[in-house]
C-alpha cells in the first residue's frame, strides 16, 4: 500500500472512530468513514496485547499487504483496520480470505 494512501494522523483516526460505523470478524474491526474521493486510505492499529515492537510491525505488514492484493483502493471510503487476538490464531491466507469477506460486508 502506497504511503499517499494511509490513514497517519492522530486527528483523522480519531475522527473515524467516532462515527461508530463498523464491520467485525473474529480477526479484524474495519471502522469506516464514507469519503467522496478517487481513492480510499487506510490506518491499521495493532494493540500491545498483540505483541513486543517487531511483531506489531510485521502484522502491520501483512495487513498492508493484503489489503494491496484485495486492491481495496478503488472503494469509496476511508477506513481504520483494527487488528484482533484472534489474528494469531489463523493463517496468512485464512485472515486474508476473513479480511476479503470483511470488505464484502461494507455497505457505504
């Protein structure tokens, strides 16, 4: 995912959180705020739950990843990707496969 489209300040995150408009899976939370634009941006958060400094950084990774093969850049909404306990549970291919029906769900 290109750095232009992600979700990077404090402001904007906050901003989309509090409309309270969200998907969920086992895996993943997709909060999302309807955007007129060209293209859609996303912020992933990872808690410290999820675990030390490098292991955030590599699930940040992957989901960067993965929402770049889903090509979720043509949808019309900005987006928080909230990532879950559950995410150490499955595989790659089953959280991108949780992660695809995820953004099937969104109704903007």
């Amino acid at each position: 995912m290109k750095v232009a489209l992600r979700v990077k300040k404090n402001e904007e995150f906050q901003e989309i959180i509090k409309l309270k408009k969200f998907v969920a899976c086992p895996s993943f939370a997709l909060y999302i705020k309807p955007k007129s634009g060209k293209y859609s941006r996303f912020g992933i958060s990872c808690g410290k739950k999820m675990g030390n400094a490098v292991v955030r950084n590599k699930i940040k990774r992957q989901c960067r990843g993965m929402l770049q093969e889903l090509d979720s850049a043509n949808k019309r909404f900005d987006g928080i990707l909230m990532v879950r306990q559950a995410y150490h549970k499955l595989s790659y291919e089953e959280n991108k496969k949780s992660l695809e029906s995820l953004l099937k769900k969104v109704k903007i």
